[in-house]
C-alpha cells in the first residue's frame, strides 16, 4: 500500500526526535591551546606553563608537537611558579620572586645529574664551580660562569651545584638572556621541583623534567610559553 505525504512525516518526525544531535562546529575556544596563540616560535615542538591568574603559584605544563600540519599534545604534568606570582616578562623586576610571562626560546640543558637517555638538546654538566651570575654590575651578568669572576658577588650568584634537588635536570629559559636588562631578572629556568613555590622559574616533578629532556629536538626549535589563562598575561597573546 503506498503511503500517503502525512503518513510518512510521523515516522520521519520520531526518527529525528530520537537521533542524536549533529556535531556543532569548532570553534576557536575548542582548538588546541597553540593553535590559538599568536606565535608559537615557528618550530615544531612548544612547551605551554599556564597559571589561572597573576596572583597563582601553580598550574599546568603541557608539551607539544607538531604533526601534519596540527598541534598534538605530547605529555601534561602539575607545574609551579614564583612566590610572587607570574607578571608580563617586560615589567619583571629582579628579585621579586615572579615568574615572567611571553615566550621564550630554551638555549640549553643543565643538571648536577647525567642527561637521560636520547637527550638531544645542548647540555652542561654542573660542577663545583659553575655559578649564574645575577650581579647587575658584573660583565657577566645573566650568564653561567666556570669559576666565578672577581666582579660577580657570590650573595649575587647561585652555586648551582648546592641546588642539589632543583637542578638535578634543568632547561634554561631564554628570559632576558640574549641583549641582558639589567635588573629584570636573571637565572630562570625551567627545573625540578623543590619544597614550594619558586624564587621565578618554573618547577616540575624531577620525572617529568627526564621527559622533557628526552623529547625535546634542537631542530624541531622548541620553545616555553609562560602565561595565564585570560587577561593581558595571557598565553594566548602570545
């Protein structure tokens, strides 16, 4: 029997009831966090540090890479910031205990303890006498040094090796490294975690720290990018 235009709509209609809903679009809050940042450093591998707020001394790690034209995430661990919070990496002021925000190249790999297995980036092997020097008078300023020159203070310097903990794996962050200002801020590193807070780094489990050793390239050109979730720091407008 063939059925009449009004027999067939109520079939029709309680199979569209039952459906389930079409997919909506995505869009720009639902891509991956890279994706919506202003610049990603132009490599194919990107370390993301996000704090809720300036006012946060913890948040979230998250490595990725870049694969077939898509940002993949690679691994996500806890992560902590300064004391003092984080603050736009262009208004830091040394010895506040902040962490700078803005995106920053990773120069090289430091540790008191041995790189992993497959660690391809540079790497220095902390000794007795490697310091970093953060005195603003000192020609070295900013910088690790062998021995430490007679125009850095020591009460202006770390001596890496008495962070036995903290630097058993570590990157050094590009913040003001490159043209030094002095007074913004030296030493920040991304490194393993202590007891708290950080003096301005940013801190991980000692685990993850390994992790991020072994997969990062030199030329896959990975870079940090340190921010909040909203607001002028955040990582976004990066």
């Amino acid at each position: 029997m063939r059925l009449r235009p009004a027999a067939l709509a109520a079939p029709l209609l309680a199979a569209a009831l039952l459906a389930p809903p079409a997919p909506a679009s995505a869009g720009p809050r639902e891509l991956p966090l890279p994706d919506r940042m202003a610049d990603t450093g132009g490599g194919r591998q990107l370390i993301t540090a996000e704090a809720a707020t300036t006012g946060s001394t913890a948040g979230t790690l998250t490595w990725w890479d870049r694969r077939g034209g898509r940002w993949v995430r690679a691994g996500t661990a806890p992560a902590r910031f300064g004391a003092g919070g984080l603050v736009a990496g262009e208004r830091r002021v040394q010895g506040t205990s902040t962490t700078p925000t803005g995106l920053f190249p990773l120069p090289y790999a430091f540790g008191i303890q041995p790189p992993p297995p497959r660690t391809a980036l540079p790497h220095r092997r902390v000794t007795e006498r490697s310091w970093w020097c953060q005195d603003t008078a000192s020609r070295a300023y900013n910088r690790w040094v062998e021995g430490l020159p007679a125009d850095c203070r020591a009460a202006e310097a770390e001596h890496l090796i008495t962070y036995e903990r903290q630097y058993a794996h570590a990157l050094v962050i590009g913040y003001n490294y490159a043209r030094p200002v002095r007074g913004r801020g030296a030493g920040i590193f991304l490194h393993a975690d202590g007891t708290g807070a950080t003096a301005g780094c940013v801190s991980v489990p000692v685990a993850t720290m390994r992790r991020l050793l072994a997969w990062a390239r030199p030329a896959a050109r990975p870079h940090l990018a340190i921010g909040t979730r909203d607001g002028e720091t955040a990582l976004v407008r990066y």
